[in-house]
C-alpha cells in the first residue's frame, strides 16, 4: 500500500488522488512499472508522487501463564 505525497490525476484511468489518499483506490490492481513510475521521478511530473506505507508489525501474542 501506498500514500500520495504529491496531487496527480492517474494517467491510466484519470483518478484525482489527493495528497494523504491511500493509492492505488480499491479496485485498481497497478502493475509494477507502474508503481516504480509514480514512486519515483521516472514519469512525466519528473517527480515523487507516491511512497510506500510502511507495514504495521504484528504484535506477539501474550503467553499464557503455565499454573
């Protein structure tokens, strides 16, 4: 999962996304090139426009006191 960092309409099915927006949108499957394209500057903004939302760690369960 991915956030918009910078406002960009997607080229490829003309979606306004928002700076905060979680990208892609429910329903939209982006292919690779695709998200290397707007996370980095190799597109036509020539700028970043998305960034990877870091994965919340699972917490570990509590043991269960042996009595």
């Amino acid at each position: 999962m991915y956030k918009v960092v910078k406002d960009f309409t997607d080229a490829t099915d003309k979606h306004i996304y928002l700076v905060g927006d979680k990208y892609p949108r429910k329903g939209v499957k982006p292919s690779e090139d695709r998200i290397k394209e707007l996370s980095t500057a190799a597109n036509r903004r020539g700028e970043i426009l998305i960034e990877e939302i870091a994965k919340p760690k699972k917490k570990a369960k509590a043991k269960k006191d042996k009595e």
